[in-house]
C-alpha cells in the first residue's frame, strides 16, 4: 500500500482496559501482550506515547490530569471494568472531557451495541442481512425459517455464540430463546442461519479515502456439523478450545470479480450508514450470490492476531504502521493538532 505521509510526533494518550477481576488469565496475559507490542512499536516510530491503563470504571479520573488540547488518544477502552457493554460510556466519558480519539463515536458505539439497532439500519438502507426477529419473551409464533441461529441482542465478541444457538425446530427455538432471556437478561435476536461461505471484511480510512483491505474467510473445513461453522466464543477466547485451534482463517481467498467487487461495495456501505470512523469490520455470509450481513463492529478487535491486522498485512501495512495509520486518520478531527500535524 502506498500509504500517505505521515506525521510520527503525535502526542498519544493509549488508553486500555484491564480488568483482573473477572478476567481469566488468556484474556489479561493476550491483552498486555497486545498493549506491549503495540507501545513498543509507536514509540519506535517516533510517537511521544503515554500509556493509561484502566482498572476501574473511574476513568475520567485517570483522564483529568491530561489536557486534550495536548493529546490524541487512542481508544483501545472496549468496556469499563466490571460494567458489561460500556464501550459507548467509555468513550462518551472521554468525549465528554474534551478528547478527541480514534475510532467511532460514543453515539455509534453505544447504538450498535444492540444487534437490534443494528438489523433496523441495515433493513432501512436496503443492505442485505438475514432475514431476523426479536423476541423479549417466550412466544417464538410468527417464525419457520429454519435453520436458524439465536443470539444474544447485545452481546458482543461472541458472547452466547456457540452449536447449541443454532437450532432446527421450533422446540429448540423455544428452548433457546428461553436461555437467552434468562441467562442474559436481555431480548433474543433470531436470524436465518445461512450455511455458507463466511468472510470477515475490514475497512480502513474515512470518507472518500476509506478503503476496504482483502477479506478473511473462515476455514471451517475440519468441522463436518454445520452448526459447528461459525465463530462461537470458545473459537475466540479459549485456546483449550477445538475451535480456537482449528478453525483457520485463509486472507485474501479465491473470489471472483464480481463477487470481490460485490462484498467491497456492501462493506463500504455499512461502514458509510453505520457512520464507523478509521476502521471498523464486518463479517457476511456468501448465498445465492448475495453477500449477508451478519454481524457489523466499528470498534473491532485491534490485535496483530485480528482479521483487521492479517487484512491489512496482506497490503504491505504491519501491525504499527496500520496503528500509524489509524492515528493520522483520527488526528485530522482534533481541532487544535490537526492543522499541526495533518499535512
């Protein structure tokens, strides 16, 4: 990729979250790993970097003594510790201090933690996502597509993902509709289950600039059980795991023309209606020579493992420069570095 010029002297404010509390050991150990990585590399590149972890929920305390008039920060606060689904009030405290930072606004984080939210956009633009209801009680009435999968409505990362979600009757339906009401205390998302070829696709830039980087499909090939094909949590978060072991991704798969030109289209779409900033991921299902949406994040997993980074190494953009990137895409909206350092 022929990335543009960039500035390297951006005061940076890396803010994280780490919650040892209720945190199995893979999550903390992967999660400073990642954080050590990414701190070394901006550092090495030039980048006056200060890193802030977050331990509690009080983060505009550890914000306070910092001015934003000094820094950028960087957004890596996906929830407060101890507070499920608080990625939008993190960021809605940051914003709320005066910072600027990277990635999506604390409206859209905050919008698009509920699937539901997320299934009415898509439907209202028109973009093609498999056919859904959702329920907030017992009474599956008014359903009969099957295969279907049911979800947690917000949940993210996986969470209540796993074989038994995808169901083939109505009984099972009934059943797990049940499980999602009870152990997540929030409404169930049913979707058609679409068996089919799965591509995770990532966007990079802002407005005219932002540009789709090559798709990852999942590898489900050692897996024989359709219900078996999907991304569950155990596949993402436990490495003890079949799934985490052996479902592979393959960057940059065989497509043809129209079909790449099809999924680039779609991807820019959502990242436009959805109104994602810098970066965000998608993930479609392939069927009948449509591409399904069938799960959208602008706040995605920005780890060197992530379909994200493997996308954008694939364009001649490792890890720290696509961090680079991300950086100078964010500072152009900070009113006072931005005609600093934005050449």
């Amino acid at each position: 990729m022929d990335a543009p010029s960039e500035s390297t002297d951006i005061p940076l404010l890396l803010v994280y979250n780490l919650d040892q509390q209720h945190w199995d050991h893979f999550e903390i150990e992967s999660t400073l790993y990642r954080i050590e990585l990414l701190s070394t590399g901006l550092k090495n590149l030039g980048y006056p970097l200060t890193v802030l972890p977050v331990y509690t929920p009080d983060l505009a305390n550890i914000l306070r003594p910092y001015s934003p008039q000094d820094y950028l920060l960087f957004n890596l606060c996906e929830e407060l510790p101890g507070i499920p689904r608080s990625s939008g009030q993190a960021a809605e405290i940051i914003e709320n201090l005066g910072f600027y930072h990277t990635g999506a606004s604390a409206h859209i984080l905050s919008f698009s933690q509920d699937k539901i939210n997320v299934k009415y956009l898509l439907d209202r633009h028109g973009i093609s996502t498999p056919v859904w209801r959702a329920y907030d009680n017992l009474s599956e009435d008014g359903w009969h597509q099957f295969p279907a999968i049911v979800k947690p409505s917000c949940e993210h990362c996986s969470v209540g993902i796993e074989p038994q979600a995808v169901v083939a009757n109505h009984q099972q339906l009934t059943y797990r509709i049940k499980h999602v009401l009870e152990a997540f205390n929030q409404p169930a998302l049913v979707e058609d289950f679409i068996h089919g070829r799965e591509f995770r696709v990532s966007v990079i830039g802002n407005g005219a600039e932002a540009k789709v980087l090559p798709p990852g499909e999942m590898d489900y090939s050692n897996f024989q059980d359709p219900s078996e094909h999907l991304l569950c949590y155990d596949s993402k978060m436990n490495p003890d795991s079949k799934y985490f072991n052996q479902i592979k991704v393959i960057v940059n798969p065989s497509l043809s023309d129209e079909e790449r030109s099809q999924l680039e289209t779609t991807a820019l779409r959502v990242f436009e209606v959805l109104e994602c900033r810098d970066y965000a991921g998608f993930d479609f299902r392939l069927r009948d020579g449509i591409f399904y949406v069938v799960d959208a994040n602008p706040d995605p997993e920005f780890s060197p493992e992530s379909s994200l980074a493997l996308g954008a190494e694939a364009i001649g953009l490792p890890y720290i420069k696509l961090a680079s990137f991300v950086i100078n895409q964010a500072v152009r909206r900070h009113p006072i570095l931005g005609p600093r350092f934005t050449h």
